[in-house]
C-alpha cells in the first residue's frame, strides 16, 4: 500500500545528502505564517503541509511572491480553506521565492520491470506535458548523471540564458547520484521520490518540493547487473550439433515435420541427420525410426520437434535418454493458447530442467546456425555466412532480418526464434552470443521482458563484448501506477528502456529497417572513433538532405572542411564544385575522380567518417541503354560497359577505403531497392560492404557506430 510523506517530512528523510533545499518554516496557522514570513523575508511563498498532499499546483495550494504580512495571512487562510479531510494537514510552509527562471524536476522511481530508477528532466507545471525526461537503472556515478543531462532535449535551458549563467552540471548530477542510492528512508520503503521543481537559481539547482512516496509492500529487484556467468555449453548443442533428429518428420511437403528436414538437408548440414516418423517411413532419403529410442546414444544432440502437444513430454524424456541435449520445440498449443496451456508448458519446463536438457520454445519457428550449415526451421529462407547472430522472440522478425541478410548479401552466424521463450529467453541467447566466437554483432527482437535483472546482465555482458542492437515492440506508458508521483508518470516503460540501452551501450532501433542497417553498419564497417563526418556527392540534392540528417543528430556533428583537404580536392576537380562539406563533386568527375576524392577524405585525419553519395548514377543510364533497343550499336554497348565498370570501381573504392584508412565510409542510394542489380549497389554487396536505401538511413547507422564509440570510450 502506498503513502505519502508530508513535503516538511520528505524534505527531512533526505537531509545530509547532496541536496540544497530552501529554507523554510512550518506554521500552525495564519498568525505563524506571518511571524515566519517576517523572519525569512519578503517575498515568501505559502504552502499547504500534509502528509496526503500531493501535486499542490494543480490543486491551488500554493501561493506565490507575495510581498507583505496581509498577503501572507489571506494566503494562508486560502489554502486552509481548500484542504480535505484526507489531506492530513499539518500547517503552511512559509518559504523565500527563490530567483530562477529555469526549473528541472529529479526525482526516483520503482520500475516493475528492471526496479529503482533516476529521473531528470525539464520542471514545473508543464512537466507531463513537455516530458523531456531522461531515465537510468539506479545506482548511477557521477558520470552516467552527467549524460543524463546531455539527453534532454532542451538543451538550451542548460547553457546561459537571460544573463543566468550555465546550469552547474555537476551540481545536478551530485543530486542524482545521491537520489538514485535512496531505498529506503526511516519511514519505509521508498517507491518514488519528486523534488519538483529543482530551481536554477545563480546556476545551482536548490529544492523547493519535495515529496516522498512509500510502499510498505514493495520489494526492491536489483537492478544492477551481476557478473559474468558460466557458458551453458548446451547452447553448442543447439548452435553447433554433431548430429540432429527432426522428430514427427512427415512424407507431405506442406508440413512442418517435412519442410525442416528438407531445410536440414537443404542448406548442406555435414552432421548425422536422423527423423522418426510413426510409420517409419523413408522421406528426404531419410529412413526414419519409429521412436527415439530406436536411435543410436550418441548420435545427436539436437532435436527439433514437429509433433502435437501431447506426446512432447514423451519425446523430451526419450530425447534425454539418447543424449540429446537440446530441443527445439516448433509445436504449438502451449503458453499461447490460454491456462490450461501455459499450464502444460510449466509442467514441461520443469520436466526440461530435471532432465537436463535446454528447451527453445515451445511455438517456436527455428535455429539457423552457419558456421555448422545448419537450417533447422519451418520457413525460409537460409541467409549466408556472417558475423551478424539474431534472437527474437517473434519467428516473423526473424525471418525479416534473414531476408535482408540474403538481399544485401550481409551474413548471420547465428538465428534463433524463441517462440513463448518458456525455459530460455532472449536474455539467455544474448549471454552466449557474449562470449560466441562466430558472432561479431547480436542483434535482437523482444516484447515483454520477465525478469529485468537478469535482461540487464545479459544485455551488459553483450555490450561489454560486441555491439548489440535492439528492438523493442509493445512500449507502453506506465503512469498510471503511480499517481502521486511526476516521476512515475514521467519515468514510462520506453523511457526507462530507452534510458537502459543508453547506460549499457545499446543500440535501441525505431524499426526493423533501422536494426538490420545498425546490425550491418557494424558487420561491414570498421569501428567509428569520432562524431566528425564528411559527405560525398555526385548531386547537390542528396547532399544537402544529408547534411541535415547529420546536423539534427544528437551524435553526429558535420565536419567543416578543413583547408589543406578543400585545397587537395581543388586540384582534382574543377572551380564549380562546393568546395565545403557537403563535397559536391557537381558532375566534374573525370574516370578516377570518386576513388581518388574517397580515398584523400577518407584518409584525412579530421575525418572519422565519410557518406558517399551517388553510385550507381551512370549504371541507371546504361539500364536505358541496353535496354533501349539499339544496343550494342551506335557506341551504346562501350558506354554501357564503361558506366557499369565505373559503378563497380566505386563500390570497391568505398569498401578499400573504409579499410585501408580504418573509417566508416557508408554508401547510399535508392536504386538498391528501385534497381537492385545496378552495378553500384550489386558491387557494394560484392565487395562485402553494404548499400543504405537513403541518405537518412546511412546517417542513423552511423549515429549507432559513433554512439558505440562514444559508450566504450567512457567505460
């Protein structure tokens, strides 16, 4: 149950930590509020004080600047009067109005999901409506405090204004160092904690609110990650079998139990392959066994499981006893299909963990693992080989990022879908992706997320490692649960998410289309170690767009060129081109102008990274061309072949000099969705980079790299 502390009260909990409060006195009545306003000098503000009272603002409780006794004593009777009975008043707090043009709100809250957080953002009573809030798991250092600031998006009203100096950053970040250590106070178990508003008065942040909620019934999940754990060796099994059974095989083509054998057996897979099939027939060329345990001990140790409900109890201990030591559960009818479901998945779970076996599933799609040549899954496709490992708790999204990898040539190690996720979550496969060899980059899809703590190992052990992107579906707001407080209105389920992938080093994504682009930014590109870009361009107009995408982000900033780079380029190019960033080109391109423009920018010690813009150009001109009727004749076939060479010769020029000089060079166009077989963006994907659709999206994956950068520089 909760309840509030009085503001006198909440103000007192927190004394003697690194919190400046306004002075104050609490009075009885009018006649006190006077001698008390007398005593702390005029102007004063007047409050009601009780230990029920909450969001005084908006209930008219208090009264400001007022200049002398008799507005002190009909302001205290005002606010007397408006009292209710469950208010549990204890007088009016007389205070100094506190000079300060500029409020902020900090504060603490009990998330459900990942437990105690911090919150700062932009104060006063347009605080739920502006909801510029930045939000981190507690405890946080002084460093992590100091980002915090640097989220909110008004930024403005931290630097010197209406000649206010700067906000004291580090004296707002020592509040909420000291905030984010308050569990408990003597009263009880704190749930959230306002100091709303925090005036900016001569640049420090001083309380004048406070208020204090407690919960006597809540328990305190630690929020911290834990250190590293074990590596289950059984995910090997799962990833890394020597031998597979495709249980409940079946001889029709349009089932489950046929398509994964056939994938097996499609994508090469080196190990044993073996089916049952209740009839024992031969399918695939496979002749099958009738029961598990007609197979050999041994032999494998993944099982992919095709049949009904029903009988998967069975097939688990049968399983077990032959050594298998994972099983991929396709079959549905589980934690999906109401109680009496998520009752036999609790039942198998549990039979799971005594047998010792892992359980992907149930409802799940399937495992991809291409070091092992190993499609074990009910749909399409098999993508190629990479360093990019997925895990989704959706099989859809799943099969999204494959199609991507197979389209731009991009290759995954590892994919697993984790159907209801009932034994093994996306955390899990994140804690061995940690320390997987073959994966380079994790990338992951969840939706609910059970248990927050053991999330935040795992995505903390990841990012330690490797880059992880992530993608959220189902953000909801959450302000509902804690009325009393701004901060449990402010501090929503995305807003703490959002504030977790900040302060582990995430790389949260706003769409499918934005995490594979991340996935493969890093996949393809060297690491970023710098914010400073430069673009290439061909034309104007493609420039200019993404010299806006990089102004606008929060991680970019476009380079100014620097002289002795703009006077280099003067001698490859004629006058009309931009000579500034973007670097126009303005069609004065000769054979060996892109390659050798890409390599002197690339190779520039003040660039850290470079969009180039416009391949592929000529290509689209030659499709006409060959297509056109008259070629090869007429000089037409040399052209065509002198254009798509160029646009290959570009490809490999970004991919080199991205590697030689070690920048990210990020090639975009939109003929790789128009025209996919354009020889400039079928080059990107022969030369191994990859090819973004616009602009825009070459430029939000290269705010993942530079963040990237920027969170393991600071760890």
């Amino acid at each position: 149950m909760q309840r509030t502390l009085s503001e006198e009260q909440s103000k007192q909990a927190l004394a003697g930590r690194s919190i400046r409060f306004a002075p104050e006195v609490l009075a009885a009545d009018p006649d006190q509020a006077v001698v008390a306003a007398e005593e702390l000098g005029y102007p004063v503000v007047v409050k009601l004080c009780g230990s029920n009272v909450s969001h005084k603002t908006e209930r008219g409780l208090v009264r400001v600047g007022l200049p002398d006794a008799a507005s002190v004593r009909s302001a205290a009777e005002a606010v007397l009067a408006l009292a209710r009975p469950d208010d549990g008043v204890s007088g009016v707090l007389i205070a100094p109005v506190i000079d300060g043009t500029r409020e902020l709100i900090a504060g603490t809250n009990v998330d459900p999901t990942f437990g105690p957080t911090v919150v700062v953002g932009v104060g006063g009573v347009l605080t739920e409506a502006l909801a510029d809030v930045s939000v981190r798991l507690s405890p946080i250092d002084h460093l992590t405090a100091l980002r915090m600031l640097d989220d909110l998006r008004s930024q403005g009203l931290l630097g010197p204004v209406r000649g206010e100096p700067s906000v004291d950053r580090d004296a707002v970040a020592e509040v909420l160092v000291s905030l984010s250590n308050v569990r408990s106070v003597p009263e009880g178990v704190v749930s959230s904690i306002d100091l709303n508003p925090l005036i900016i008065s001569c640049g420090k942040p001083v309380a004048v609110d406070a208020l204090v909620v407690l919960d006597d019934g809540l328990s305190l999940p630690d929020a911290s990650p834990s250190t590293h754990s074990e590596r289950d060796s059984r995910f090997d099994a799962l990833f890394d079998p020597a031998g597979v059974v495709v249980v409940g095989a079946s001889t029709h083509p349009g089932k489950f139990g046929f398509v994964s054998l056939h994938n097996v057996l499609a994508s090469g897979y080196q190990g044993r392959v073996q089916a049952t099939n209740r009839e024992g027939a031969t399918i695939l060329g496979i002749e099958s066994s009738t029961s598990l345990l007609e197979i050999a001990p041994g032999t494998v140790d993944l099982a992919f499981v095709c049949t009904p409900a029903a009988t998967v109890p069975d097939v688990l201990v049968e399983a077990a006893a032959i050594g298998v030591r994972a099983v991929f559960l396709a079959s549905a009818g589980y934690g999906e299909a109401g109680e009496e479901g998520r009752s036999a998945q609790d039942e198998l779970v549990a039979l799971a963990e005594d047998l010792g076996v892992l359980l992907i599933g149930p409802n799940g799609q399937g495992v991809v693992s291409t070091p092992s040549s190993l499609c074990a899954q009910i749909v399409a496709p098999y993508p190629p080989s990479g360093s990019i490992s997925v895990v989704s708790q959706s099989g859809n999204l799943v099969s999204a990022f494959l199609n991507w990898s197979c389209r731009s040539g991009v290759g995954v190690a590892r994919a697993l879908s984790a159907g209801n996720a009932a034994a093994v979550g996306v955390g899990d496969v994140l804690r061995y992706y940690a320390d997987d060899r073959a994966t380079g980059v994790a990338l992951a899809y969840v939706e609910g997320i059970p248990d927050g703590s053991a999330f935040v190992t795992a995505v903390s052990e990841v990012t330690q490692r490797k880059p992880l992107v992530l993608l959220k579906g189902g953000s909801t707001a959450a302000g509902a649960r804690a009325a009393a407080s701004h901060t449990g209105s402010l501090a929503t389920d995305d807003a703490t998410f959002s504030g977790m992938c900040r302060q582990f080093g995430v790389s949260r994504a706003a769409s499918a289309e934005e995490a594979f682009d991340a996935a493969a930014a890093f996949a393809t590109q060297p690491p970023a170690v710098g914010d400073r870009v430069a673009v290439l361009t061909t034309a104007g107009g493609w420039g200019v767009l993404a010299a806006d995408a990089i102004t606008r982000h929060r991680e970019l900033t476009l380079l100014e060129l620097p002289d002795d780079l703009r006077r280099d380029i003067d001698g490859l190019l004629p006058p009309r081109w931009s000579r500034s960033n973007p670097i126009d080109l303005a069609g004065g391109e000769t054979r060996d102008t892109v390659p050798t423009v890409l390599d002197l920018v690339a190779g520039h010690p003040a660039v850290d990274a470079v969009v180039f813009l416009g391949i592929g150009i000529q290509s689209n001109q030659a499709r006409m061309l060959r297509e056109g009727g008259r070629h090869p004749e007429e000089g037409i076939g040399r052209i065509v072949e002198y254009h798509e060479r160029q646009d290959r010769r570009f490809a490999e020029a970004a991919v080199a000099a991205a590697h030689e000089h070690r920048t990210p060079v990020l090639v975009a166009t939109e003929l790789v969705v128009a025209f996919p077989d354009n020889p400039g963006p079928a080059g990107m994907v022969a030369a191994g980079g990859y090819c973004f659709a616009s602009a825009e999206r070459a430029v939000a994956a290269l705010g993942h790299l530079v963040a990237r950068w920027r969170h393991v520089s600071r760890s």
